[in-house]
C-alpha cells in the first residue's frame, strides 16, 4: 500500500460545517421556547387564573355607521343610603357626574336596589333613562356639547331630589 505522504495520526477530524449550524439553531430555538415559557407564567401570575369576565372590562367596538362605545359606567341607587348635613341616610346614585364624548354612547350597567323606579332625565341634552328596579343595562347619549343638569324624576327623597351627588348631578359632553 502506497502512502500519500499524510500520517494518520495527525489527520484533525473537523466536525462538518452543517452540525454546528445544526447546534446553533437548536441552542436558538431552545432559548426562545424558554423566553416563552417565562413570558406565560408571567401573563398567569399577573392577570391569574380567573375567567375575563370575573373582572370589570370596558370594550371599544366599532360598528359601520354606529358610534364607537367608550367606556362602560357601573352604578347603583339604593334608598336610605348616603348620609347628609341633617345627620339622615338618603336616597343616591352611587356615580352622579357623568364625562361624554358628543355622540358616543356610554353603557350604564345600573343596579337598582330600589323597589321604585328611578331616573337620569336631563332634557336639555336629550337625556331620558327610566332605571327600573334590578340590575339592567342603559345606554347614555348626548349629542351637543355642554354641561347639563339631570336629575331623578321619580318622586322619592326630597332631600336627595333637592340637592347634587344624591339624586341629580351633571352631564358633561364635549
């Protein structure tokens, strides 16, 4: 046997180039899939393990045509409930003041544990909500601009009907 002139025991043996491609990409991909992992466990200890719903969540939907709605208002009227100067509970929505963009709707989810039916009637913006009693959904839209009284039509407490933060407060809409 003829000898090329090469001594076996000095020949490197050089891995090919494909296999160290091949070991980077795993190290890449192995150390994104641990970034991701880490990622959702922080989204589950954040937000847990509760469904969406369980917490109060304002949507913004665009339909054709319709205005955009905004923001979502949680209230509640309850009789006998908000102290006053004369030393008396009375009657009160829980969130009197309202901010409106001009011809955008606001939902009002309102719960009233009223036996008697309340309302939010500002006629001067075109405002006119029966709340019957029970929690029900309302929707709230003005469509011109400025600051607008509204107050409970209902016969009720006379102080409350009487005086700002119980049964009557402000609609802004700008």
């Amino acid at each position: 046997m003829a000898n090329s002139g090469q001594n076996p025991e000095t020949t490197e043996v050089v891995p090919p180039v494909t296999t160290k491609v091949t070991r980077g990409v795993s190290l890449v991909l192995g150390a994104v899939g641990v970034v991701l992992a880490l990622i959702a466990v922080d989204v589950v200890l954040i937000n847990g393990t509760q469904p969406a719903q369980a917490r109060p969540v304002t949507q913004v939907v665009k339909i054709s045509g319709a205005p955009t709605v905004q923001q979502t208002v949680d209230l509640t009227v309850s009789p006998g409930v908000k102290p006053g100067p004369d030393g008396k509970l009375h009657d009160a929505f829980s969130v009197t003041n309202f901010y409106v963009h001009v011809g955008q709707p606001v939902k009002l989810v309102i719960n009233n544990t009223d036996t008697a039916e309340h309302s939010i009637a500002a006629p001067d913006a075109g405002v006119m909500i029966m709340v019957k009693p029970g929690m029900h959904t309302y929707t709230l839209l003005v469509r011109k601009a400025g600051r607008f009284q509204w107050l409970c039509m209902m016969p009720c407490d006379p102080y409350s009907m009487a005086h700002d933060g119980y049964m009557r407060g402000y609609i802004t809409a700008s």
